[in-house]
C-alpha cells in the first residue's frame, strides 16, 4: 500500500512534463502559422480566401491567420529572361537571326497579381511584347546600322517602342540586351560572298584613284624641276656673262694703262711658259720672232 502511494506523485509529476511539451509543440506550430517571414529579395502576398488581403515589401517579420490566410512569394531583385533566337526582317528585306535577353523587375506586386498572377505568365507576356518591338526597329533599319547598333542604339529603340505598356502589369523592363545577331545559315555563304565583292571593289577603286593622285604628283613634280632646272640654268649663264663682262672691263682698263700693260704682259707670259712645261722636260725653246722671247729681250 505504501509503495502504491509513493508512486501516484511520480505520475503526476510525468504528466506535467508531457502537458508542457504538448504545449510547446502547440504554440511551435501556431507560430509557424501565424509567423511570416520576409526577406530581403521578395514580396509576400497574405490571402485570404484566394484575394490578397495585404502585400509586404520590407524584410521582417508579420502575422496572418492561421488556416484561414495563405502566404505567396513573389522576386523582388531584377531578373534575367532569355528569348529564344529569332528570326527579323529588316528594312531591306533580308533575314536577320536575333538572340537577346531582358532584365526586368516586379514594380507593383498588387497589378502583377492582378494581371498576370505568375512568373510564368510574366515572361510569356515579356516575350510577345518584346519581340514584336524588336521586329517593328529592326524592320525599319537596315543590316549595317542594326549591326553597329548593338552597343546601345539597338535597346534604347526597342525600350522607346514599347513605352511604358508593361506598367499596367506591375513591371519594369530595366534593358533589352542583345546577344547575338547573325544572318541564316542557309545564306549566310552568299552574304559574305557579295560582302567580299564589295569590298574588293571598293579596294580596287581606291587604289586606282591612289594610282592617279601619284601620277599627277609625279608630274607636277618634273615640270616643277624641270621649270626650277631652267631658271637655275639661265641665271647661271646670266652670271657667267656677267663675270666676263667683268672679266674684259677688268682687262681693258690694264691694258689701257701703259705703266700696267707690260707688267700683266710679262705675268702672261710666265703663265704660257708655265703651262708649257710639261713632263720630265723642263726647257723651253722659243725662236727669235716668238711673242714670248720678245717679252723677255725688253726685259734685258
């Protein structure tokens, strides 16, 4: 009987340990029904009944009501969507092959859910529109200038043309990138075919004005020195007459002077004496009727 006594306190106290975690487990799971958490990089949509009872944007905590609310999640940060290639028109007519991608951003989570309801519906909704902007730009420009565009031109055209048609479903289109363009495999060959013509053409235009230019310059450049050769030539002999003009003033006015005329005289002599002193032979012999020899008896 006593060892039966002893032992109703030890139940008693076990079943308050078993009440307090039936307790706990209770209030865990209340507050994982109650509790949302948000974070930094999403919406959250508390439901009630499938309409959205209220939206929370900021990282933290909130309540809903349990087993009557629903929570839904929904990106806050810029996300990438990749279209799948292509196939555009331009202006000419000619078959161009575009891949691009889109940065785009939920801005109004109440329209998005209104509107399209799901990512899914959201990118179906991005692809339609910004393919049918890209193939209205590109058709109205041609291969050379949608090509040189791509560094910034391309986008800002395919942004101008869709305007702000996708605020209505809560989202902003952030950029239109384009990856690649390149031209259909079926006619790519041909394409680089005529391009090479083309460039070939204009190489061989060029080098037949650069021909003609050094034609012309080669030509200029004689009869530049052929003129300059001529002046230099008449300017030389006008000097050279000048100088003789000089040379036989010079001459008659010694000549003229008899206190001078035999002493040049004698000076020219010894000139021709000299000149005609060649080779190992140094003896000059004059007759008697000699200029010479008649220049050097006045002397004696």
């Amino acid at each position: 009987m006593e060892e039966n006594l002893e032992r109703y306190p030890q139940k008693s106290g076990a079943g308050k340990w078993i009440v307090l975690g039936i307790v706990v487990v209770v209030l865990f799971l209340l507050s994982q029904t109650c509790l949302v958490v948000t974070y930094q990089n999403e919406y959250k949509l508390i439901k009630q009944f499938g309409k959205v009872e209220k939206i929370v944007s900021e990282p933290g905590l909130s309540f809903k009501v349990p087993f009557i609310q629903t929570v839904d999640t929904l990106p806050k940060q810029i996300l990438v969507y990749d279209l799948q290639p292509s196939d555009v028109i331009d202006v000419d007519k000619q078959t161009m092959v575009c891949d691009s991608y889109v940065l785009w951003q939920i801005s109004d989570p109440q329209k998005f859910i209104q509107t399209l309801n799901s990512k899914l519906d959201a990118e179906n909704r991005i692809n339609t529109t910004v393919y049918n902007a890209m193939k209205t730009v590109i058709s109205s420009m041609g291969r050379t200038e949608v090509i040189s565009g791509r560094s910034g031109e391309l986008s800002a055209k395919i942004r101008e043309n869709i305007g702000t048609s996708m605020e209505q479903y809560g989202i902003d289109l952030i950029s239109v990138e384009t990856k690649h363009l390149d031209l259909p495999s079926d006619n790519k060959a041909a394409v680089y075919e005529r391009m090479i013509s083309e460039r070939n053409n204009i190489a061989a235009k060029h080098t037949a004005e650069g021909e003609a230019e050094a034609i012309k310059i080669h030509t200029e450049t004689d009869n530049e020195v052929t003129v300059m050769l001529s002046e230099a030539k008449a300017d030389a002999e006008r000097i050279i007459a000048e100088g003789e003009a000089e040379y036989m003033k010079i001459l008659s006015e010694v000549y003229g002077d008899e206190s001078r005329s035999e002493f040049y005289t004698f000076v020219r002599s010894l000139d021709a004496a000299k000149a005609s002193l060649v080779g190992k032979n140094k003896t000059v012999i004059l007759s008697e009727d000699s200029p010479m020899a008649d220049i050097f008896n006045k002397i004696q």
